[in-house]
C-alpha cells in the first residue's frame, strides 16, 4: 500500500541505529557494581601511552557493563558526551555511543574513578572508545574451561523474562557449556518467543554467536534445568548429497530418467545449529517426454530433510522455480 511505512522497518532502523551505531542520549540508571578501577589498573612504562591523554594506562582485560552509560570525552560526569554521526544522521536526532551489557569492554586507562575503554564486542564497533565511570564495569568470571559464567547483569530483563530469572541465567551458562555451538552467547538476546509459547508455558530462546560460523537460535522452557543441550551435528556431505537425490527423484515426473549431478554443482554449507544446505541440479524428462534441467537446493535439520525447493532452468526463461 502506498503511503504506509512499515512498522517492522522502523524498529528494525531504530535497532541497527541503536546497537550497531550507538544508544539514545537518556542513561540508564547505573546498578552498582564491583568497582574494577583500582584492581585493572597497571603502572608499567612499557604500555604505550597513546590512548592516555590523562591518566595512567591500564591493564587491558577484558571487563563486562552493568547497566548502561553514554561514553565522555574526558573522565568527568559533565564531560561531553561523544555524538554518534552515523546514528545521529540515520534517525534525524541527536545520538551518542553508549555501552551497555550487551557490549564488552577493553580498560585501557584509569584516572581516579574513571576509566577509559574501547568496545571490543560487538566486533563492528571496535572503533569506539571513551571515559565511564568505574562502578559500571565488573569483571568477568570464566569456569575452568574458558568459557564465560554469565551473571544475571548480562541480561535485558523485563515482564516476560523477570518472573525466571533465576532458572534463566542457569540454562543459558548450561548451554554455554554443553553445546560446542554457544561458546560465545549473547546474553541480551534472551526473549520470550511468540510463536512457540503458551499462556501457561513459556518458551525462550538465546542467540549464540560463534565466531567462524553463522549464529543462531537456541530455544528453552524455564523446566529445562534437567535436559542437555548438546549440540545437534549437520548431516554430511555425502548423505546430503544422497538425500538431494532422493528428493529429486521423489519430485520428477519420471524417477527413472533423473541424472543428478553428484560433484561438479554440488554447494554444501552447514553451521553448528545442525542446519546445513546443498545445492546441485539434475536432468530429468518431463511428463510429455522432454528432457529439461533443474537446479534442486535441500534444507537439513540434522539428518532430516525439512525443504526442498526445485526450479527448471533454461537458458531461454531463467528459472522458474517451485516447493515440493
């Protein structure tokens, strides 16, 4: 319909504009928190002090945010906040970079009560650095492993999420640990899920986020203390490949005339939530005889097929695509 905007594409600007870019100009009330000022800072003279217009350089650990606060040029309450052109310029209104438990940050000076940081996660905002004040940092607590113990801080909480804190931050370390997956999750991302929930029975789902591979969803019920969360592994190569001929043969009109195309145009890619895809094509004649070509793409959850979608290719009409 003309003249209608979408409200599905304004929130989705305001959370690009918002995370990606940096937070609106009203703070969050500061939690308290475990000072980390005093134990990160360092007096070495070997750090380099190129970042340290005033203070002392700092340690450089890696700290975690508890609420949120925007970034000041200097380390003072009623320093200049530091505006956000991109955002700014995006939503037509004034906005600054700002951290909050979503992000991690790099301590890499101190003066007094403040600290100077640079984001370090998210990846794409590696570029912002600025001064917060101590008492919003904390450390961060790994198992023997490695892997991060996440606290109820790393979290955004509200009416759907609060009632299970509790069961919440458990499951969510319990994934952490269990699936090969979630080495990385992002704890703020915890919501309740619309679509597989009920009254009485809800459903949440948390976004891991490996590094060398896709991310994706992990879905739970606040009862699932007790179940294991392994990850699920992608069907192989050579079984999808298999299983794509199958399909194709199930689809045609004459099973018997499909030549599949096992190697050359086979595309096969897979990601740690046990989804993987492989695209290929194949000949087959149709029902008055013809032989035409098809491109055939399958979509495995573990070892089961759960779509497939086929097209006839020609060079004279392109692809005409199809769902079986």
């Amino acid at each position: 319909m003309k003249g209608v905007v979408s409200v599905t594409a304004i929130l989705a600007v305001a959370f690009i504009a918002g995370t990606m870019f940096g937070k609106s100009s009203n703070n969050a009330v500061d939690a308290s928190s475990t000072d980390v000022g005093t134990s990160l800072a360092v007096t070495s003279a070997s750090r380099s002090n190129s970042d340290c217009e005033t203070g002392q350089p700092a340690s450089g650990k890696i700290v975690a945010v508890t609420g949120s606060y925007d970034l000041r040029k200097i380390p003072a309450k009623n320093g200049s906040r530091i505006k956000n052109q991109k955002a700014s310029r995006i939503l037509k209104t004034v906005q600054y970079h700002q951290i909050d438990s979503s992000t991690s940050v790099k301590q890499i000076c101190t003066n007094g009560k403040w600290s100077k940081v640079q984001i370090v996660k998210p990846e794409w905002l590696t570029f912002v650095k600025g001064w917060v004040p101590n008492h919003v940092l904390r450390g961060i607590e790994h198992s023997t492993d490695g892997r991060r113990k996440y606290t109820k801080d790393d979290f955004y909480w509200n009416d759907n999420t609060s009632p299970y804190k509790s069961q919440i931050v458990s499951i969510v370390n319990k994934i952490s640990r269990e699936n090969s997956g979630c080495a990385s999750i992002d704890a703020a991302t915890v919501s309740r899920s619309p679509s597989k929930s009920k009254p009485s029975d809800p459903v949440f789902f948390v976004t891991c986020t490996p590094s060398s591979k896709r991310a994706f969803n992990v879905w739970f019920k606040p009862s699932d203390i007790d179940k294991t969360f392994l990850a699920t592994p992608a069907i192989d190569k050579g079984d999808a490949t298999l299983a794509c001929e199958r399909a194709a043969k199930d689809a045609a009109t004459h099973p018997s005339t499909v030549n599949f195309s096992r190697f050359l145009d086979v595309v096969y890619s897979s990601g740690q939530d046990g989804r993987a895809s492989l695209d290929s094509s194949f000949t087959a004649k149709n029902s008055i005889g013809l032989k035409l070509r098809y491109h055939i793409r399958c979509l495995f959850d573990g070892n089961t097929l759960i779509e497939k979608n086929i097209g006839e290719t020609d060079r004279s009409a392109g692809l005409r695509g199809f769902s079986k």
